[in-house]
C-alpha cells in the first residue's frame, strides 16, 4: 500500500499548471502564419441554396480563400458518418441522409455550415464572411419533436420518408400486452425530456497545419478522442491516410459527449489547411456553440406500468420519440437505443419490458450524447413512473421502490433488456441516503416551511446507469462500428521514472493523477515520478478516447495489465541479478526480493539493468516498457439512491433546492476528492436539466436559447452543498473492482428533484425544465 | 492603430492596437497571456476575469484601449515563480477544478470577493458573489470551499 | 465587431463636441451593453466616444435630501457607498444585485438609463424615487425619461451628466430576476415619500414606467394587503420562453406586494 495509491485523496497533479494559467488549450496555441477560419451558417432552418457568390468576400482585404461544399466535393471529401447502425422495424437499417460539411444544395438548420472564409486575421475573416452572398429559397421547418413524424409534415430528406429515422420496438409485445391485461393497476405518465445543449466551458476549436514535405496533417483540436477522430477522418473523409494524420486533444476544457463526434468544423480546417497550405485556427464562439455543437435529449414518451396487488412490476411498456435533429451525428443512433431501452429496468425485477422508440428528423441541430446519454432518460421516465405508482398504490416511495428492487443475492442479476448487472446492493444505498437525509424527519421540516409559506418536498431517484463501455462483442452485435476496449503502456525510462501512455483522455476528469496513484500503487514508484500521456495520437498507441464513465473501468485496467507485465518481467531480470531462481523472486512495494533471504533489488534497478544489459538473462528482451489492451467483458453498472429536498415558493414557484443526498455505488475508489467532485459536478448538471437548462427553437426552427443570456446554465447559487456517501459492491467483471462515476450524478438528479417538486406541491407530474413559472402553473391547477 | 501603454503583472507593456481589440484579444494575442479565457460572447462566463485597477473586470466586455494607463493582473501574475498564491493553493487543495477552463476566472473572482468582504468568508456570500462565473465540471461546492479557504489563508 | 474610430474626452463640453462631429457616433459609459452588441456586430458606430475619463460625470454627492450619482459611476461604487446606503439603501441594494460582479466594477448609471433595456433595474429607481437626469442641456424628469423600449427622451448627441434622486421615507426593489441573463423578468420599484406612495415597474412591459394603479391603491393604506386585489393589466405584459404575459401581471402584483412590506 502506497501512501499516493489506490484510495488516496492526492492532489491533483494537473492543477499546478491549470492554477498558473500554464495551460495549454486548443485556442492557447499559435503558430507562424497561421491564418483564421471563420463559417458563414445558414440563417433558415431549411432552404434550398440557390446559388453562392463569394466574389466580394474573396476580393476583401486579407483573405486568403473562400471555399465551399462544391470545393469539398471536387476534393473527394467524405461526408459525416454516423457509426452505429439500428435496424428500423421493416428490417431496413436507419435512414441516413448524406451529411455534407459544408451545405452542397441545402441547408437543414440553423447553424448548418454553408461555406468558409479563411483569413489573415481572425476580425478580417469576420467581416469577409458576412460578404459571401447565398440565394436562400426557404422551405417550411419542422422543429417539434412530438409531431415531426405526422401526416402532411415538411419532408426534410428524401431517403426518410416522414421524417423517420427508424422505428425501434424492443422486446416481447404479446407478452407484455398479456401482462398489462390482467394487472390489478396500470400506472401512466407521459412526459418530456427537456433537450439539452452540453455547454462544456471550453469552445469547441481547431487548428489545422499542413506539412508540405512529409504531406501530414497535425489536427490540434478539442476533442475527447484523438484516435477515433484520427480514424473516422482518414477512413470515412478521406481527410488524410491514417498515418499522415496526426490528432492532438491537448488541454480540453471539458466535454460532457459535446467533444466525442466528428463536426463538419474540425474536418474542414484539417481540410482546409492543405488547400491553402497555410496553418488554419478555428475557435467557436458560444453562440456557434449552441448552434453547432450536438445537443441533447429531446425526447416525447409515455411510459406504463403494470402491478399486482401488492404493488410489485409486473411489465412496462415505454413509448419514445427521439428527436435526432438535421442529420445524424456520430453516435446519434444509439443513444435513444441501446443506451436508453436497455436500462429500462432500473433497480427493480421487473419482468417484461416492451419499449418502442420513433427517431425522427428535425430542421434541428443534431443531436447525439451528452452526458449519461440515454441514461438519463431511461432513469426520468423510470423513476417519475415509480413515484405514479407509489401515488396510484397510496404507497411510501421509498417503500415501493423496496419491494420492486432486485435483491442483493441476485446478481449478477439478467435483466428482461439485455443488460447483465454486474453487483449491487440497492437496499443498503437507500437505507443509507434515507438515514443520511433524515427522512423521518421531513414531516416536521415539511410543517416548519409550511409557516414560512413555502411547499416542502421530498423526492428519491434509484438509478442504475451502464458505463465502462464496453464489451467489443456486444457493441458488434449491435451495430457498432468499433471495438470499444482501452490501451496502455506503461513505461520506464533507465533513470527509473515511468511514463504512462493511455488511450483515454482527460478534460477534467484526472487521470493525470488517477492513473498515477494506480501505477504508484501496483508498481512501488514514487508518485511524483510517474507521468501519464494522453491526447496525441503521435505519442500514444491507439486508444479509444474517454466517454461512458469508462476511462478507469476500462482504462485503469489496460494500465494495471501494463504493469502487471512489467512486474513479471522484471522477476526474470531480478532472479538473474541476484542470482536466484525466478519462482522464489516476490515482487511487494516496488521492490523484487528472494524469498527467504534479504537480498532485494528495487524496480528502478531492474530498469536500469534492461536498459543496460550487461549482464542480464538470456531469452529475456531488453527494455522495460509494456503494452496492454483490455475488452471488458461487461459493462460496469454503478448505482446508487439520490434524495432531494425543495422548498416551493407558491407564490412565484420558485424551487430551492436546501437539501440533496447521494449514496452511490461506484465499487472501489482510486481518489475519493475526485470521485465526489465528479458526482458534485454531475448531480448540478442534472440539476440544471431539472430546473434551468431547456434548449428551444420556435416553429420556424429559429434558436431561441443561443447564448447564455436565454440558456439558463446552474450557477454557484442555484444549489446548496451536498450530502455525498457510497455504498460500494464489488463488481466481478472488473480486475480493478471498480465502476464509473462520472455520468451518475446526471443521471440520478432529474428525478430526484422533479419528484421532489411534485410531492411538494401535490402534482401528478412537472415537466422539466420546471422553471417558476412552470411551477407556479402546476401550484395553480394542483389547488 | 492606436498606442497603449499599461501594466500587466507589474511589467510595463505597449502595445499597438485596433480600437475594436478587446482587452482580452490583447492579453492572449498579443501578449500570449492565454491564461485568461474566452467562455462566451455575452460577458457571462467569467472565464476572462482579470483585475483591472484592482477590481475585477470581465476582459471580453472592455476594449485595450480603454485599459491604457491601467494596472492589468492576470492569473499568471498572482504566483512567486512556482509557489501558488494562497488562493491559487486553496483550489488545488479543495480540489476546486476540474478541466481547469473557468478556473483562472474563478480565482480572479475569488480574490475580488476577498478585496470586497474580508476573509471570513460564509458560503451564501461566495455563491451570491459568485453569479458571473459558470463553471460545468465541478457543481461550485468545491469552488465555494476553496475561495472560503484560500481567503482564510490571505488574512494568515 | 466593425472597425471604427475612438476617443477618449476629458470634459463633457469636448465629448459633446465629439459626438456632434461623427457621423454615426456613439457613446461608451461602461460598456456592458454596448460592446457585447457591437461584438455581435448588430451596432456599428464610426465613432465610440468613451466617457470614462471624465471625471466631473463621476462621484456620489448627498445635499439635503438629494442625492446626486454622477452619469458615470459604477453600480459597484453606488452599492459600497456608506452615504447612498445611509439616504436611499434600497438604491444601494438595487445597484448590487445588476448583473454580477465584474460587471457592476464596469457598468454605470448613465449607462443604463441611456441604454433603457426593458429588463434593466435602474429605470424603475429613476421613475419611482422622482429623479430628476441632469443632462449637459437640461433636467429631465425621471418619470419622462423612458418613452420606449430602448428609447429615451435624451435627444441627438444629448449627454447624462447626473441623476438626482431625492431621499424618500421608505424603498425597496423587489426583482424576479431571469435565471439566464440575470435581468429582471419583473421588478417593482416602491416609495412612501412625504409626496404620497410612487412605484414603477421595469421587465414586465416593454419599458419600464410610472405604476400608477399600484401607487392608486397604495395611496390610502401603504401595506401589502392593500394590494390584495390588484391586477397588472395582462395585455400589456410581455411574454417569452423565461415568462409568460399571465405570469408576468401575477409577478408584478407579488413583487409589489414584498417590496412594500420590505419598506415597513
């Protein structure tokens, strides 16, 4: 046990230079002659481009080049692609309308890339954009989710007849249908799940440079997943050969999903800066952002369930429909999907789950994961049908979430929708958070509000989310385009400090300290001589970037079998210097010592020795230096109960949030002070979803909420400080015994705080964002 | 062009400039101080938070020329060499960020709030005091801590 | 944002001369509101004529029962000064609570007013508390300075040198802020003057303007409960994705109703 090891809270070695101001983001980087992109989008959410006439802008001063979709075209550029396929319900696979980077005849929404203007300076490329003449002739938009698939709606591609990207039913109809005939109590909610716009701080932002001589792209951009990127450019855009591309994801100021896809941006400066062999920096500004970055959510569902008489699940029926936007972005497909109708289940032994889900297209940004993706919305829908059914049942939430959970002698538990649970004890992370949030104390709190005038209320959330994605096999099966396993290599330099090269990324989550504390721990080195290298495709072997919690669950474990090799290796090269046989050599604290003797050898000196070896055993390679991959075998499923305690202001409908509780279930934990700040960071996130954030556009498909003027972001007062505890189980799949923390808090808010709000004010259901006045009109009608 | 002459960090600088160059555009262009960031166009973010005249400003809401003849300190000012100013030091140890993106923002206003209500601190001051400053990753509780601590720290 | 030419007076005489001579000029107090709209390159002045060398537009001066706040001084020096504090707190509280910090260390009074954003604080200080803006040609009543949304009585090229606000009995501002921007969806302005009740209210319609239904029913019995049956005219509201014209006329009616038992 190291005193910077697994478990510790250590300091986080990124802060040093993030504190100094010695970061270095995308935007933070310039270099000689680089010139500045800057897109002229489409002001209409859907127009025929009748013509483009760049003359102006071409001739004003500074610029450089204009270019649009024809030039694109003419250079054999690729369209976006979408990776994940889901077969619709007449056996076809999803609609996917070609996705240009920049328009070629049509623009689709607001925000959709029409051309760019490449200048010496970034005000020159500004002023010259707004030269460049497009002859819209506009069309009518659809912009709302819950009708786009009616009869008579505008067709926005022809391959999608109706808007429809597919129709999705999962599971066994009849069955379910038999079930929900015969149950004592059907419960019914129907509801919205608010889209949402990601908002990572850090401006999505490129900067593209073109080497002459060796014919390579360097690509610096925001992005969460420098290999991927690298490969769906070379291979799918035909940007450059996969060895003549080089992406750097260097300081990413966060991501939350936002920085996982391929943007039409990032492609066309890679593009861009061949054509004008010049460097090209693009930075987005926020209103692009909003524009252009993929959204999130945006789903219309009615969801049911059947019980018995003693209020156990006896099926759920769920109907979706997901708003994909214009086009399909990367991952778009799977998110309403597999990452939705798979955790339907939740913590309870439900037996039968039927889901249909209708994903269609809008004149809409498009949408693809933010944040817990999918998750979030199997866990709203869930939780507030849960809290329909305590109501309907006139029973304790807590206690019908109780009889309904899956028991902890379960597991690993198979659900009726796919997924495996690895481990779980959701009883004793809902005694705890109940324990913890003093919940038979609420009554009395509830009657001391009430003579201050204000509503108090009180509302569970008992999630379940997948992450640690995922299992090669499974993402085959469905339709996925990679295999999603990690990478490592953990190397030592002669002088005894380590490199560890991971193929995750870290833009805020810690990994720079994380995946030190593993190695210092596993391998005896001091901490401080450990540094972890991510986010250059030069640097590091292929990985496959950081989303779906799944850095430590399935990154931390390639590290750990990285190292694992090394210490074997190293015994060889210890039982040879200390002249003792290999199998009596033990490896303990970063030291190889000979069993029954005192004879020891640290891990720095074999090191030396294979780099140096001069005398050294035969067979063995030189070198200390080893590469791992790990495919999980599961998903890791972390869990957890969330309690929310609000005050309702009836006259405004005001919420404040005065209370939250979370015990989570995350298995083991590296760094608890990170941990908690993710779950602190995530549980604001969702509280945002709940109360504040809501992305609109009107019914001509305009974006109301483009800056954060409109789009309301949480802020320091809107929540108080948080009751945060675990209830961890040991997941078997994972060689680590750990699960993933970083989606759950946005996962498990929604409800916690919608049911919050509804038991405060006696209302069946309030939609989210539950702004004032959305409140104040529930207050009213729940009179 | 017009000329501007000012301090940043204690250092005399000059610089030539467009009237329309934000304060910012100067600090990260020109002077290549990039710690200072841009977060949003609508001087909400606070991710360009800077002391100007000791008082913070947001530096993508004010012009370089308006600075000339100003003291200008940026987060690259506030550490000696390597060693962290105290409230620099109390977000590493509060772990007060994350992705490090709003945080330069973060400090500068922590240290304002300081200048403005001392160094005992209570939580509701610092998230009211707060409010032009959004950060996504760390859900503000650690945030809160930090600048709590790091003003306890400046008045040791 | 587009280019243009800018300068930096020392006297109001010489701004006014500047703004006089430019073809489409336009003046900078604090910035706040003009640069994000030039930066959004929905203004395009050929001149900025920036005022914050002028130190005679600045300061904080009570006489008597007036308080006089110089065009140019910022919402962070008004919400910090002991004598404002002291004469009109419910002015000091309001100049701390616009926008947040940064941009109250910026942002003026002058400002403000001139801007006339029908979601701004300050307009409803100057209607209810009776000010008078001093400009570099005239006084001019608070209660006519706002005549539209973004519009104001100043003529071409006139310049806010001051606003004297006369010290009241009693005031409070409630405002019913927009959890995005931050401005106000509503704010109800209240005084109990020796004059009678005054009250204005800003955000709910499209410019702020003199509540004369409010100060009406206030006019007998200044307590909240005088307001029970008031209602704000819905037709006038405005409506948005933040509130809606029902909510807006309910907003006022609570708001007022706070503000006034603030005062007691």
């Amino acid at each position: 046990m190291q005193e910077n090891g697994i478990g510790a809270s250590v300091r986080r070695k990124e802060d040093q230079r993030f504190l100094l101001g010695k970061g270095r983001y995308t935007d933070d980087i310039n270099v000689a002659g680089q010139t500045y992109a800057v897109f002229v989008r489409s002001p209409h959410a859907h127009a025929v481009i009748e013509g483009i006439d760049a003359r102006a802008a071409a001739a004003a001063p500074g610029v450089v080049a204009v270019l649009t979709g024809e030039d694109l075209a003419a250079d054999g550029i690729g369209p976006l692609i979408c990776g994940v396929v889901v077969t619709s319900d007449d056996g076809e696979p999803h609609r996917a309308p070609a996705h240009p980077a920049l328009a070629q005849g049509k623009v689709n929404y607001v925000g959709d890339h029409v051309a760019v203007v490449i200048a010496e300076t970034l005000a020159q490329a500004r002023d010259a954009a707004e030269l460049v003449e497009v002859n819209y002739r506009p069309l009518p938009a659809v912009a709302s989710t819950a009708d786009a698939a009616s009869d008579g709606r505008q067709q926005i591609h022809q391959e999608a007849p109706n808007n429809i990207c597919f129709n999705w039913p999962f599971g066994d109809k009849a069955a379910n249908d038999e079930a929900f005939d015969s149950a004592h109590k059907v419960s019914s909610i129907e509801l919205v799940n608010n889209r949402m716009v990601t908002n990572p701080m850090e401006p999505r932002a490129a900067l593209g440079e073109y080497n002459s001589g060796t014919e390579e792209i360097t690509l610096h951009m925001t992005t969460q997943n420098p290999h991927v990127h690298r490969l769906v450019l070379a291979a799918f855009n035909q940007l450059a050969p996969e060895h003549k591309l080089r992406v750097v994801g260097p300081d990413v100021g966060g991501g939350f999903g936002a920085k996982i896809f391929v943007y039409a941006e990032e492609l066309v400066v890679g593009w861009a800066c061949r054509k004008v062999n010049r460097p090209v920096k693009w930075t987005a500004d926020r209103t692009e952002a909003f524009m252009s970055d993929a959204h999130g959510r945006d789903h219309v569902t009615k969801a049911e369930m059947a019980l018995d008489e003693n209020s156990k699940f006896l099926a759920m029926r769920v109907h979706t429909t997901a708003n994909l936007g214009a086009y399909l972005s990367t991952f778009a497909t799977m998110v309403p999907s597999y990452l939705y109708a798979f955790l339907f289940a939740g913590q309870y032994a439900t037996p039968l789950i039927y889901s249909e889900v209708k994903a269609v297209f809008t004149n809409t940004a498009p949408v693809d994961a933010s944040r817990g993706a999918g998750r979030p919305e199997a866990t709203y829908l869930l939780e507030r049908l849960v809290d329909v059914c305590a109501a309907d049942m006139e029973l304790d939430p807590a206690e019908i979430r109780r009889r309904n959970f899956i028991p902890k002698d379960a597991f690993p538990y198979q659900t009726p929708v796919v997924q495996c649970y690895d481990s779980g004890d959701y009883e004793a992370a809902l005694d705890k958070a109940m324990e913890l949030a003093d919940y038979s104390g609420f009554e009395a709190r509830a009657a001391e509000a009430k003579n201050r005038g204000k509503l108090r209320g009180i509302g569970f959330s008992s999630y379940v989310e997948a992450c640690g994605i995922a299992p090669s096999a499974a993402v085959g099966q469905l339709g996925g385009g990679v295999g999603l396993w990690e990478s490592a290599q953990v190397r030592f330099n002669p002088t005894g400090n380590v490199q560890v090269f991971t193929g995750t990324h870290s833009h805020g989550q810690g990994h720079e300290t994380t995946f030190a504390q593993l190695v210092c721990d596993q391998l005896g080195v001091p901490f401080e001589n450990i540094e972890v290298i991510h986010g250059d495709t030069a640097k590091t072997q292929f990985g496959m970037g950081t989303y779906g919690s799944r850095s430590l669950a399935v990154g931390g474990v390639a590290i750990a079998k990285a190292c694992d090799k090394l210490i074997a290796k190293g015994k060889k090269i210890a039982a040879h210097a200390m002249e003792a046989a290999e199998g009596d050599i033990e490896f303990t604290d970063g030291n190889y010592t000979v069993a029954g003797t005192d004879k020891a050898m640290n891990i720095a000196e074999v090191a030396f020795n294979a780099y140096v070896p001069h005398s050294y055993p035969e067979g063995v390679e030189p070198g200390f230096d080893e590469n791992a991959f790990f495919d999980p075998m599961n998903f890791s499923f972390p869990a957890g109960t969330h309690i929310c305690e609000v005050e309702v202001d009836p006259a405004t409908g005001e919420v404040e949030i005065v209370d939250y509780t979370a015990v989570d279930d995350f298995g083991k934990l590296v760094n608890p002070m990170i941990v908690e700040g993710q779950v602190h960071g995530g549980i604001v996130h969702g509280i945002g979803q709940a109360l504040l954030e809501g992305c609109h556009y009107d019914e001509n498909g305009q974006l109301v909420t483009a800056s954060y003027m409109d789009y309301a972001m949480p802020r320091a007062d809107n929540a108080p400080d948080f009751r945060i505890d675990y209830a961890p189980t040991d997941p078997p799949h994972n060689p680590l015994g750990v699960k993933g923390c970083g989606e759950a808090g946005a996962i498990g808010a929604p409800p916690a705080v919608i049911n919050a709000i509804a038991n405060a004010i006696g209302a069946k259901h309030v939609e989210m964002p539950a702004t004032p006045e959305t409140v104040w009109r529930a207050c009213q009608s729940a009179v | 062009m017009s000329t501007i002459n000012l301090a940043v960090n204690g250092q005399s600088v000059s610089g030539e400039v467009e009237p329309r160059t934000l304060l910012v555009e100067f600090l990260r262009e020109q002077l290549r101080l990039t710690g200072t960031h841009v977060g949003c166009d609508t001087s909400q973010c606070g991710a360009c938070v800077v002391m100007v005249d000791g008082k913070s400003v947001k530096s993508c809401t004010m012009l370089a020329v308006m600075a000339d003849g100003c003291d200008v300190t940026t987060i690259e000012g506030l550490a000696e060499g390597t060693e962290l100013h105290p409230m620099q030091q109390a977000f590493m140890d509060n772990h007060g960020l994350q992705c490090g993106f709003c945080t330069p923002g973060m400090v500068m206003s922590g240290l304002d709030i300081v200048n403005r209500h001392g160094n005992e601190l209570d939580a509701d001051t610092v998230r009211r005091e707060l409010n032009g400053n959004i950060c996504r990753c760390t859900g503000y509780q650690n945030i809160v801590k930090a600048i709590r601590a790091g003003a306890r720290a400046m008045g040791d | 944002m587009y280019e243009f030419s800018y300068h930096r007076p020392a006297s109001v005489a010489e701004a006014a001369e500047l703004i006089a001579n430019a073809a489409d000029g336009k003046l900078v107090a604090g910035g706040q509101t003009l640069l994000p709209t030039m930066k959004h390159r929905l203004a395009s002045p050929s001149d900025v004529i920036d005022l914050g060398g002028i130190a005679e537009m600045s300061g904080i001066v009570v006489n008597g029962n007036i308080v006089t706040v110089g065009a140019m001084t910022t919402h962070a020096e008004v919400a910090a000064s002991s004598e404002i504090r002291e004469a009109i707190p419910a002015l000091a509280a309001l100049a701390g609570n616009i926008g947040d910090p940064a941009v109250r260390n910026r942002g003026t009074l002058g400002g403000s007013i001139a801007n006339n954003d029908p979601a701004a604080d300050y307009p409803a200080a100057v209607i209810a508390l009776g000010a008078t803006v001093r400009t570099n040609r005239r006084e001019i009543a608070g209660e006519d300075f706002f005549t539209a949304m973004f519009e104001t009585a100043l003529e071409e090229d006139e310049i806010i040198v001051a606003v004297d606000f006369p010290r009241p009995d009693a005031a409070s501002y409630m405002k019913f802020e927009n959890p995005a921007s931050r401005y106000a969806i509503v704010g109800v302005f209240v005084a109990r003057t020796a004059a009678g009740p005054r009250a204005a209210v800003t955000g709910a319609t499209a410019c702020a303007h003199r509540a004369w239904r409010l100060e009406e029913a206030l006019q007998a019995d200044f307590s909240a409960s005088a307001l029970d049956d008031f209602e704000a005219p819905v037709d006038k509201m405005n409506a948005d994705i933040h509130a809606g014209a029902e909510y807006r006329a309910h907003l006022v009616k609570v708001m007022a109703q706070r503000a006034v038992a603030a005062c007691a």
